[in-house]
C-alpha cells in the first residue's frame, strides 16, 4: 500500500528526433567554427609566405653593385640591407625610361624579415610614376653591406594578417561555441515539456 499513492513511473521517453530546435544547428555550429579555423590557418600561411617573400635574397649584390627593379606606380619596390645595418647606406636609381621620375625614400618605421638563416631590414623604398625596370645602385662608407630588393611590405600589413589570424579563429569558435549551448539549453527545455506532457496526458 501506497499511503501517498504509487510512486511515480520512469520519465517517458522521447524520440530525439522531437527536439526542438534539430541537431542539424550542432552541425551548423561545428561547420562556422572549422571554417574560421581555417581561415585562420590559410591567412597565417599567406602572411608568413608573402612575408618571407618580400625579400628577393637571391639577387643580393654587394655594395657599389647594382641590381636591376622592376617599379610600378600602384606597386613600390624597397630595397633591404642584410642584418646587423649598423653603416650609413645610400641608394640611387641610376637607369630607367627618360621621362620618368624615379625616387629613393626612407621608410617612416622599420620592418624585418628573416628569411633563411639571416634577416634583412627595409632600407629604402622605390617609388615612379612610370612602370619600367630601373637599375639600382647601392653603397655604404665601409662597403661591407649585402642588398637585395624586393616588395615594400610593412609592419601595419603584417600585423592585419596576424589580426586576421588570430580573432577570425577566436569569433568561429565563439559563435559556434554560443551556437552549441543555446541549441542545447532550448532541446533540453523542449524535452522536459513533451516529457511533462506526455506524463500527464497518460494519466
């Protein structure tokens, strides 16, 4: 005898495939985080190659040497002076078409690449108005340094790829993180109900 009545049954089960909102959101989630991953991933990989890729190294000449550019005027070429850059050097353009205007400026901040076993600081950047191929001359008082050129990449565009590297990842897995509980929170409030629901209809 039950003086309370007969204890309560198990809970009645629920075909998951009742659930509300479906599954198919956890895959949702789980898609959005991989993909910024591997955005994350493909952007670090460009990043660091085009970076390594700014320096031309295997047309490095010596100093009093000269080397012949390729210059545009929507893509400034820089020349990069082999590391530790301790000597006073000077570039010039010393060839090009006649009527163009080829000049030599020294970049606002610095930037070096380590490529290989050496590293190679942003010395000069080239800039004209005309797209040719311009030879280049550089020197240094002792005429101890190695130059090479290559593309003017800079702090700012390296830190935008490091930026993109690292927070599109973070967001995915945020959103796909945030995704997965609310998913998860509200099917296991609809399974409560239909099991409520299903308890006390049987009744």
């Amino acid at each position: 005898m039950y003086p309370y009545g007969p204890p309560p049954g198990p809970p009645p089960r629920i075909d998951a495939r009742q659930l509300r909102p479906r599954r198919r959101w956890f895959v949702l989630a789980a898609v959005i985080a991989a993909v910024c991953v591997g955005v994350g991933i493909v952007s670090f990989v460009l990043t660091l190659t085009s970076t390594v890729d700014s320096v031309d190294d295997g047309k490095a000449f010596t100093s009093g040497q000269s080397v012949s550019v390729r210059i545009g005027p929507d893509d400034d070429a820089a020349i990069y002076v082999r590391s530790p850059f301790v000597a006073r050097a000077h570039c010039k353009i010393v060839s090009g078409p006649s009527d163009s205007q080829p000049r030599v400026t020294t970049p606002e901040s610095t930037f070096t690449v380590t490529k290989g076993s050496g590293e190679w600081e942003r010395a000069f950047v080239l800039k004209t108005d005309t797209d040719a191929d311009y030879r280049v001359t550089c020197d240094d008082p002792r005429g101890a340094l190695t130059f090479a050129p290559g593309d003017d990449a800079d702090l700012a565009s390296f830190v935008g790829g490091i930026v993109v590297t690292v927070v599109v990842p973070l967001l995915g897995l945020l959103a796909g993180s945030g995704i997965a509980i609310i998913v998860g929170v509200r099917r296991g409030r609809h399974r409560r109900w239909l099991e409520a629901q299903a308890y006390y209809g049987r009744r």
